[in-house]
C-alpha cells in the first residue's frame, strides 16, 4: 500500500482492491485477508471459516473510535455517531437512539445541533457506506478516495492490514512477527489500532483429506449472492461428476460458481436460477484442492 502511493507521483492510478492471500509453508496454510473478500475450506461436506469480510458494519466500532479521536478528519459534515435514521431539524432537543465507539446496543440521548451531521457508517448490509462513498473498509490503494464535492479524504479511515482478531479455533499460533505480537508497521497506519495482526492458519498434517475437500478464495461477487452452504453444495456437486484423478475437475467448479453467481442474461438483467438478481459485481474464484487421489487409498 505505501508502494502504490510512492508510485503516484509517476504512475497516476486511481482507485483502490481488496486483497485476499492463500500461503502454503511447510504443511500449513497461511490466509489473510483485506477487503470484503472470503475464504472459506470445505472438509467432509463441512464449512470451516478461514476469513471475515470488513465492511462498515463489521468495523463500525473502529471507524467510528479513529472518528472520535481525530475530528478534524470528519470535517464540518460528519458526526462518528450512529441513529438509526437521518436526524431531522425539527427534531432537536428531543431524545433519540444513538450508539457510539464504545456500545454494541443502543441507548438515548438528546439530540443536538451536531447529531444533524451526516453519520460516519450509514446504511445497512451492502448499502452501508463510510461517509457515504464506500463499501469497504480494508483494502489497498485509494490513497485519493474524498467525499463527493469535499476535499475530506477518507483514507485515513481505510487499512491495508488483514484482521486484527484471534486466530480460528485449533489454529496453531504463528511465529512472532507475524502473529504473535504487535507489528510494527501498525503504527504508520493511523486508522488502525494497536493490536496483534493475525492471519488464519489450517494445518493440513492434522487432518486426513480426500480429493473433495477444498480451499475456496472468492470476491464479495460471489459472496454477494451466494452462501457459504450453497458454495459447498456447488462445489461438492460438481465434484462429484468428475472422476477423483480428473485434475481439471477443480477449473471447472471454480467457472461453475462464477456462472452461477452471474447468472443467465433475460429481458429483466441477469439472473440466478432462482430468478433473483445476479451479481453485478466483480467474480473471481479459486478452487484449491487439499488432498490427492495418491496420497489415499
């Protein structure tokens, strides 16, 4: 990400992308994420998490504590509080639901000339937007991103780090540095907090694979309009039409998710067999295979 801004100068790019890493090292995969991707492993017909998407909902609390500690980035236009809807003039002085930085749940306070500010996270599932411009809240690049017709950039808002969260459940730790302790390029980002950076770890020794069991990397194109379970059923389905040492097999369930998430063009746009609208979003899948025909009988 410092990279990208370094290169401004003589390669002017705008704009910004999510960043999902799959690492295989010594038996064990390594994954991180930033953005609003997914990563998820299918063992036995079983969905294991290996990711969490970042959007403003999910990192509302952080958004809105780095809005609390520095003002001056919300301008004169925004407040880091959160209502349930728009506040509007006639309703100063009365009492309304609000949460901040430091609540899960919602309380009452009474209303200001500073809560008709627009808020800092607004919206709900993919319609919640950072100050109303973007979906995302972790990623790379963006480094011009403002507020339409402002001169407020909203990068300091965005992190190019992966998760700052514990590691999935049975996960062996990482070796320091990586995510055992603090990094310390965390404090050259100020729009995230001090803590361990973490990336997901599956140890594959621990477990014994069979050919169906799978890594899937996909953008928020698939996850749009696709659960984790009906990704695992896609993936097992056509799995299973192909023989076990068919090393295409793994090709084809990746472009069959990106076709099923698109869906079929008709006179109303794309769509999905259950007639609901297609994704209008970027799709991009991998399909990694864990286990192999000849490491089992």
């Amino acid at each position: 990400d410092e990279e990208l801004e370094r290169e401004r100068a003589s390669q002017p790019a705008a704009g910004g992308c999510c960043a999902l890493a799959a690492v295989y090292l010594l038996g064990k995969f390594y994954v991180a994420n930033a953005g609003d991707s997914r990563a998820i492993i299918i063992r036995n017909g079983k969905i294991i998490p290996m990711s969490r998407e970042f959007t403003p909902e999910t990192e509302r609390q952080r958004l809105q504590f780095l809005g609390f500690l520095r003002p001056e980035l919300l301008g004169k236009e925004f407040t880091h509080l959160e209502f349930p809807r728009r506040i509007q003039p006639k309703e100063l002085g009365k009492r309304m639901l609000y949460r901040d930085q430091n609540m899960n749940g919602w309380a009452y306070k009474k209303i200001e000339e500073d809560d008709l500010k627009f808020p800092l996270v607004y919206g709900e599932g993919k319609k919640a937007r950072v100050m109303a411009t973007i979906g995302v809240t972790r990623g790379l690049g963006d480094h011009d991103l403002k507020v339409f017709s402002s001169n407020l950039h909203i990068k300091p808002f965005l992190s190019c780090f992966p998760e700052a969260s514990p590691a999935a459940p049975a996960s062996p730790a990482l070796p320091d540095g990586i995510s055992g302790a603090p990094s310390a390029a965390v404090g050259a980002c100020p729009s995230l907090p001090r803590a361990l950076l973490q990336v997901r770890v599956y140890d594959l020794t621990q477990y014994e694979h069979c050919p169906d069991d799978v890594l899937v990397l996909g953008t928020d194109g698939l996850w749009d309009v696709a659960t984790d379970r009906e990704v695992a059923g896609t993936v097992m389905e056509v799995l299973g039409s192909y023989e076990p040492n068919d090393p295409c097999r793994y090709t084809v369930v990746a472009q069959e998710l990106v076709l099923r998430s698109r869906g079929v063009l008709r006179e109303r746009g794309w769509r999905l067999a259950n007639d609901k609208l297609g994704s209008g979003d970027d799709i991009s899948v991998f399909v990694i295979p864990l286990g192999g025909p000849g490491n089992y009988t």
